[in-house]
C-alpha cells in the first residue's frame, strides 16, 4: 500500500457480491435455455412428423378412415370440417365474452362501490380463473347440453368455453380499466360529462388495446382446448361443416385428438399435420394482438 | 347580481343550512374580510375529510364574482380539497366526506336535489398536469359541448371562439384536426382551457394550472387568467406567491393542517396582513 487507495477498504467484498451475481445470471439463463430447448424440439418434432402432409387438400377436404386418402396423391382427406368448427366455435365464443366479459369488468370497476362483496366477488373470479377446464365441459354438460336442452350443439359448445374463459377476461379487462389514468377521467366529470359518457367517451377508448389483446389471447386459449368441448360431446370425425348454431360440430384439438389414438402409425403425421395447423392459427391470433398492443399502446 | 347579491341571497336563504347565518362571523372565520358584496361562492363551515383524517376545518370565505381568487399556502394544506369541494369533484374519491354549506348562488351544492353533473356544467375545471384527450384539437374543445347536448348549430364557430379565448387560436388554427397530443405542455394547458370555457360555465376553477410549465408558458397562462375574469369567475390554486400577486384581486391563505387563515384583497395580504403567520408565509420564512 505505497499509495493512497480512498476505494481500498470494502472491495473484496465488492468482488464476492459480483461473484454470486454472475452465479444467479447463470442459473437465469439456464432456465431461460431449459424452456427454449424445449419448445424448438416440440417444434421441430411437429413439424418433422408433419412435412408433406399439410397439403392444400388437407386444409378443404374432410376426413377419412382411409389413411391413403391423406396422401398428397390420394383422394383427397383433410381437417376442414374441423377448421369451421372451431372457427365458429371462437367467432360464438368471442361475442359472448366480450358482452359477458367486459359488461361485467365495467360495472365492477366503474360502477361496484368498494364492498367486502365486491372483494369476495372479485377474489372469487380470480379463483375461478384456475379451474381445470374439465370442469367447466362437466358444467357445461349439465347446464347447457342437458339442463336447457342445447344438445351437443355448436352453441353449447361456445357457451361452455365461454364460462372456461369468463375469468381470465373479466380479469385483464379490469386491469386495462384500471390503467387509464384518472387524469382522463377528471378531465370528462370536469365538463359536466355523467359517468355513462365518461365510460364511453374516454374509458373504453383507452382501455380498448388492452381488452382486445387479453381477450384475444384467452381466445388463443379457448381455441386449443380439448377437453371441455370433449364433456359437451364435440363430434370426432364429422365429415361436414356445421351449418347451424344447433349443429353439432367437430373442433380442431377433437380431430387430433381422435387421429392421435388410431392405430395406423400413419395417422401420427395426420395428427401433426393438424397441429401444425392449429399452432398456425394460435401464432395468428397472438400476432394479431400483439400488432393492436403496439399500435395503440399510448406509450408509443 | 352583483351588487345587492349579497343581501338578497341573505333572505333568499335562511332554510338552506339551518345551522349558520350569513350575517354573523363563525368561530372559524379567517382574518382579513372573508365576506365579500357580490359573492358567486360562499363557504360555510366547510370540513373535508379523507377516511378519518380530516383536511379542511370550517373553511369560512366568499368568491367574488368576475374576479380572480387566488388560494395560497403550503403543499398539503388542503388548497386542492377546498377547489374541488367546489365543484364536487371530490365525490369521485370514495374516502372524501364533506360536511358544512358550500353554496353557488345561495344554493348548498351539496344539497340532495343537487345534481353534480349539473354543477360541474356550470363550474368548469382546469386541472394541474395538462389533460387533454388522445383525440383532434377540435374533438377535444367540442367535447363539453357534446357531452352537455350544446353541439347543435355551429360546433367549430364555437369551438373557436373558445380557443380564441384561451388564447390559442393564433398558433392552431390550421392545425384543428390534429392531435391535442402533438402540442407543446403550455399550448395543451391552453386546449384544456378552452375546452373548459368551450361550455360557457360561470366559474373556472384551476388547480396549478402553470405548475408544469416552463416561465415563458406560465407567463402567458397567467395573462390568460387575467382576461378571463372579465368574463369569468376564476379560482386559482397557486403555490408561487408571486403568480397570487400578479394575477389575484382576492387571496385566501391556507396554512398547514387544513384552516384557512386569511381572506383578503390581494394587496392586503401581500403588503399588510394581519396574521404573523401569514407575513412569515408570504416572506418566505416558511412552506
Ligand atoms: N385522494 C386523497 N385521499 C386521501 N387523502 C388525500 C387525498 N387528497 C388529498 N389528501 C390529503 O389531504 C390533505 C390536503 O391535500 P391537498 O388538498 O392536495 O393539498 P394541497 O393542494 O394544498 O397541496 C393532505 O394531507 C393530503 O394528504
Ligand atoms: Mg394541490
């Protein structure tokens, strides 16, 4: 210690508290490394079993018990009656979320006086939320096929993955409520505006992006669910289009589902090939709200 | 009503509270002159609390009619509360509990029959932090009309005449369809202006409505605020003494823990008033 070093006291530990951070970095990337892996061998794996089989005649035919007919010089078999079904089965299940869903966000962000109800409302719906989707088709069973009589109906259907998706939308959609700055709220009570036009005028408006990106993303959910639509009775292989709300219908995750277990090894790319379309649907539908995140997000 | 205002309003009256009179000063009154002729807005024994905490006590003055009263003190002693008791604003926050007579032209604006709504149209309120509306110059002047159902006949001869007055026609007029939000801090201070005087209210109220400019857009704010009390009755928070000076004719001085001190003419307060506190408050020996 020749000269006079003002740092020189506390640096060792300086270095050790380094040490264990580089440690804790390592363990993140590690895990972060664990997930990539993961899914770019899921994939991989899909799209592997699935090269050749997603053909243009797999997307516009119906399926077949012939294997054969799914080859690209075959009859010609395919996924579509399923591709409507679920379309159908998202487009029902989207409009009654958005009435159901951000109706009841509104009115318990905006309206609702702060209660110990309120609360345990509130504290039930998030609860809700986890409910293992099997449960919402056995709900959906009893309510919607047998207790008003739907049938194993497309609207069934809908209705059942509605009430799966309910909570999660009612959720993000108060959270988007609750981001809009009271300072825009002020401004509209501030000219005489009600609470019906400062809802409409400024609050909607505002919230719009995050409401459409946490209801699209619960619909990217809805979208792959097997089970609940299986409790309802979605049909497996249905060789035509429902035409009707009534109808029954066939849904995607059905249709892989039944190709997975046949036991033509075949079928496995079948299966694939429908997943990869399904996952093509689902990054869709992601994008899409990721777009309207980014286009109106008020930051930007 | 301006000049025998205050007498009419006495007889007019007596039923409203019950409980305090006009005439005579309460245990609250402030020093200075808290009773003015031609009073638009009277505070009688006017308590604000937050939950259990309370931030106004018997706040006891007049708003004078066409002019402009500043209200001044420390940061927390209640200058906010009292504006927005004003014009109800505070029955957005769920915890704020008013007890006491707040009356606009005689009448207790927290009576039952009174709709707020009603009162906020007739009490316009320029707030702190410019907020203007993610929308068009033109949609967000309109905006109390539309919402007030006075959007029939010539929407944009009103909407600029109302930016006329606030004294931002000159720099947007070309530019009526952009985004508010595209505007400098000063110029969206001035849009929330006219979209407040847009209406037509009788009374602006304005929370530090410079706090958040730089001087030169203060300045003009402030000259601003001088013109429009030839229309207007302004109530403007402040905490920068010499903005109350320039732009007040009446002051009130609000000191820590929520009492209004002293109400008086402008000049009064700033060259002699009668409570040392305020003195020390207005040299600067504290806030
Ligand atoms: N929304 C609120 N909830 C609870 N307390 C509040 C709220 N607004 C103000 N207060 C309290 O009331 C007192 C007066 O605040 P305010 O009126 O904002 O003062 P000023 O505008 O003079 O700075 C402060 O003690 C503040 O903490
Ligand atoms: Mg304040």
């Amino acid at each position: 210690m020749s000269t006079n070093n003002p740092f020189a006291d506390g640096t060792d530990d300086i270095e050790r508290k380094r040490q264990i951070g580089r440690v804790f970095v390592g363990i993140c990337f590690a895990s972060t490394l664990v997930g990539i892996v993961a899914l770019v061998a899921l994939l991989a794996d899909v799209i592997y079993e699935s090269w050749g089989w997603v053909t243009w005649e797999f997307l516009t035919y119906p399926p077949s018990q012939v294997v054969e007919n799914f080859l690209p010089d075959g009859r010609g078999a395919g996924i579509y009656p399923a591709i409507v079904g679920s379309i159908f089965l998202i487009a029902l299940t989207a409009v009654f979320t958005i009435f159901l869903g951000v109706g009841a966000a509104v009115y318990l962000e905006e309206y609702a006086a702060d209660s110990q109800l309120k609360s345990f409302i509130e504290a039930n719906i998030a609860n809700l939320a986890g409910v293992p989707s099997i449960v919402y088709g056995l709900l959906g069973l009893a309510i919607f096929v047998r207790g008003i009589q739907l049938g194993s109906s497309l609207i069934a259907g809908a209705l059942t993955l509605t009430l799966l998706i309910l909570p999660i939308v009612i959720v993000s959609t108060q959270e988007s409520l609750r981001s809009v700055p009271d300072s825009q709220r002020q401004a509209a009570y501030g000219v005489g505006a009600t609470q019906w036009q400062v809802i409409r005028d400024v609050v909607l408006p505002r919230a719009l992006p995050g409401i459409m990106t946490g209801t699209i993303l619960s619909l990217s959910r809805a979208i792959g669910e097997t089970a609940p639509i299986l409790m309802v009775g979605a049909a497996t292989s249905l060789f035509v289009s429902p035409d009707s709300l009534t109808a029954p219908f066939s849904a995607m995750p059905m249709m892989i589902f039944e190709w997975a277990t046949l036991p033509e090894p075949e079928f496995q790319h079948v299966a694939a090939a429908g997943i990869v379309v399904l996952l093509t649907i689902l990054l869709l539908m992601n994008a899409v709200a990721i777009l309207i995140r980014n286009k109106y997000d008020p930051r930007s | 009503m301006t000049t025998n205002g205050g007498g009419s309003r006495t007889v007019s009256t007596p039923e409203s509270s019950g409980s305090r009179s006009d005439a005579t000063m309460t245990d609250n009154a402030p020093l200075g002159s808290p009773r003015v002729d031609d009073a638009v807005i009277e505070s009688r024994g006017l308590d604000v609390f937050y939950g259990d905490d309370q931030a106004l006590h018997g706040i006891d003055m007049d708003i004078p009619e066409r002019k402009v009263t500043a209200l001044i003190g420390p940061s927390g002693c209640g200058k906010s509360t009292f504006l927005r008791s004003i014009n109800r604003m505070n029955d957005l926050i769920d915890i704020a509990r008013v007890e006491g007579d707040l009356r606009f032209h005689g009448k207790n604006v927290y009576d039952d029959d009174v709709d707020p709504v009603a009162l906020r149209r007739k009490i316009g309120m320029v707030f702190q932090k410019p907020n203007p509306f993610p929308k068009s110059i033109r949609d967000n002047v309109a905006y109390g009309l539309r919402v007030q159902g006075k959007d029939d006949g010539d929407v944009d001869a009103k909407v600029r005449t109302a930016l006329e007055r606030a004294a931002l026609l000159d720099e947007v007029e070309d530019q009526l369809d952009s985004s508010g939000l595209d505007l400098s801090g000063g110029q969206q201070q001035r849009l929330c202006i006219a979209r407040a005087i847009a209406p037509d209210p009788e009374v602006i109220l304005m929370d530090e409505p410079a706090s958040a400019l730089d001087p030169v857009a203060t300045s003009k704010i402030e000259d601003l605020v001088e013109e429009l009390s030839e229309e207007y009755t302004v109530v403007i928070v402040t905490h920068n003494m010499q903005q109350a000076a320039r732009i007040s004719d009446k002051t009130a001085v609000f000191l820590t823990g929520g009492h209004l001190v002293e109400f008086d003419d402008t000049n009064k307060i700033f060259e002699n008033p009668e409570s040392d506190r305020v003195e020390d408050y207005i040299t600067g020996k504290f806030g």
